[in-house]
C-alpha cells in the first residue's frame, strides 16, 4: 500500500497547560483513529536549516518552513488527503501537505 508524507506547516502552540493537555488528546484521539494506517507517527520540527543549489547554508525552513511530520498508508492520494482532514495540526491554524512517497531504490 502507497506511504504518504504529511507535512506540517505551520499552526501555533497551546498558551498554557490545560490547553496542552487538550491538544495532546486530540492527536491522541487522532492517532487511534488512524489505526494500522498511522505508520510513524512522527514529530514536531525543531532547529533547521536549508541548503540552496549553490551550497550556501541559512537558518530556518523558507518561506514556509515544516513545523512536523507524520507518515500514513492509504489506497490514494485522494483517500490520504482526506483521512488529513482529521489532523488536530488543522485546529492550530496551520495547514498539512499530503505527498505520496515512492521506492526510488
């Protein structure tokens, strides 16, 4: 079955500890919804930096830089995309990029 890269972008963290709680349940909740589907659950995004084509190294992801990651199983990029549409990432005002992945090896 295909793998596809949800990319996070993005959204803001909880202002306080109740508010954290709540956030982490629902990715909880998410999570065991998602079931065998959910193959790495993933993980915020700290420090970056990029690399452009000439080499040259600056701080930070661009212009819209990831802000985590999670990788899940679906028949399709269409099924993928909207099994997304649950992501709790989505409630913090921040978007997520679904892209299939393939074997290039």
């Amino acid at each position: 079955m295909p793998k596809y890269l949800l990319g996070y972008h993005g959204g803001g963290m909880p202002g306080t500890p109740e508010e954290g709680a709540k956030v982490m349940a629902a990715w909880g909740a998410w999570i065991e919804k998602m079931g065998p589907a959910m193959v790495d659950v993933g993980n915020p995004i700290g420090a970056t930096k990029t690399i452009a084509a000439n080499g040259s190294i600056s701080d930070g992801g661009g212009a819209n830089p990831l802000s985590g990651y999670s990788v899940i199983e679906a028949d399709n990029l269409d099924m993928a995309a909207m099994m997304a549409q649950g992501c709790p990432h989505l409630a913090s005002g921040g978007t997520v990029q679904v892209a299939e992945t393939f074997n290039a090896m």
